[in-house]
C-alpha cells in the first residue's frame, strides 16, 4: 500500500477557473487526474488536506466530490479555508462517495497508520488580529481533540497528520509542539501558492517530517509519503 498527498485541487464548482492565477493553473485537474490514475492503485490511500472545491454549498459541491470519489484508492479529506460547501460533518459525511472519509476532531486508523488533524489557522505574530488569535488556539484544541481520539484508537501506530495552513515557520514554532508531543512521524500541509511555497518548511524538525504539497508546488503531480 502507498500514501500519496496534494492539497488545494480547488476544483471548478460552477465553473470558476484556475487560470485566472496563471497559465500554470490551465487544465489543472485533467493533469493531477490523469497522474493519479497512472500512479495510485485501489489499495492506496490519497491525503487531501483542503481546499478541494469552490463551491458554496454542500449540494453544489456534489459533482467536484463526486470527480474525487471515481479515482482510485482511499480518499481522506480535511477541510482548507476555502471550503464553504463543508456544513456539519454528518451532512458531509453522508454526502461523500464510497472510498472517500473526511476528518474532523477524530482520526481513522488505515492498514495500521493513524491519520488526523485539522484545518489550522494563522500562526501567532506581531500583526495578528485578536479574532485570529483566538481560532488559533481553537484550531491547537482540535489538532490535540484529533490525536487523543488517534491515541484511544491504537496507542502505538505511526501517526500521520494533515492541517491546511502551515503548521508552523522558520520563525514561528505554531501547531509544532502538539505535534511533538504525540509523537506525530509526518505532517502533510498545503494553503501556500506561488512565491509563498518555495519559503516552507520541509523536512525533519525535531522528530517530524513536514511536507508541503499544494498542487501547484508539485507541478499538479501526486507527493508520495511512503
């Protein structure tokens, strides 16, 4: 079994397109589609940590799901902060085709990995608004809601972890002490475009591997894990 990761599909719900933000962006999503289907077997699992569609409702979301729910393997969603279409979880879940879970403030344990997480938000700095503070320290109770509920699920299986935003930066340790702390191996992040990508933290800190993987930071390919 191979784990593979990309964030950001922002797929075109009501046919917003990409290109606006670049030739780039072109035909996005026939290229990671024709990508995955060439890499990833039904026994594969595929992170998708945010930002999977521009819809603004669950119901005008259904055909982007269901573009992700007809490739191959496991498909584990978490929500980004451009996912308006994600009301409560159980209308979510109800919502989603065969093969395709969503995470929130829990983890589900696959072929004996545990995987969780949770949006994130904001890292704390000199600029930061008290409102974002304050979902800040929201979103570090949910990562820790999210491990607790790893933990009770098996006690000693390898953790992998999606946010959305940044977990943390070179200057700003963020979400990076929770992770530590439960002994999290991998932590898989999108949010970043452009410039923005190539000043991510990547690799080892202190016990855990980080990866950034917006699609456009992959030139629109799969990132394998392991």
């Amino acid at each position: 079994m191979a784990v593979y990761a990309i964030a950001d599909l922002h797929l075109p719900a009501q046919q917003k397109p990409m290109d606006i933000f670049g030739e780039h962006w072109r035909n996005h999503f026939q290229r990671i589609r024709q990508d995955w289907l060439d890499r990833v077997a039904p026994e594969d699992v595929v992170l998708l940590p945010g930002d999977l569609s521009w819809a603004m409702r669950l119901e005008d979301a259904q055909e982007d799901l269901a573009s992700i729910g007809a490739l191959p393997g496991t498909k584990l969603l978490l929500r980004g902060n451009h996912d308006y279409w994600w009301s409560s979880i159980g209308r979510v879940r109800r919502a989603l085709p065969e093969g395709t879970l969503a995470l929130q403030n829990d983890s589900v344990l696959i072929d004996g990995r545990l995987y969780a997480g949770t949006r994130g938000w904001i890292l704390p700095g000199t600029d930061v608004a008290p409102e974002d503070l304050k979902i800040y320290n929201r979103e570090r109770m949910r990562l820790e809601m999210s491990l607790k509920h790893a933990r009770r699920l098996d006690t000693s299986a390898p953790i992998t972890v999606m946010l959305h935003y940044p977990p943390l930066t070179e200057e700003e340790p963020g979400f990076s002490d929770i992770l530590e702390a439960f002994g999290v191996e991998d932590c898989v992040y999108g949010h970043l475009h452009g410039p923005a990508i190539y000043g991510a933290v990547r690799g080892e800190r202190r016990g855990v591997r980080y990866h950034q993987v917006s699609c456009d930071g992959l030139d629109f390919r799969l990132y394998k894990l392991y």
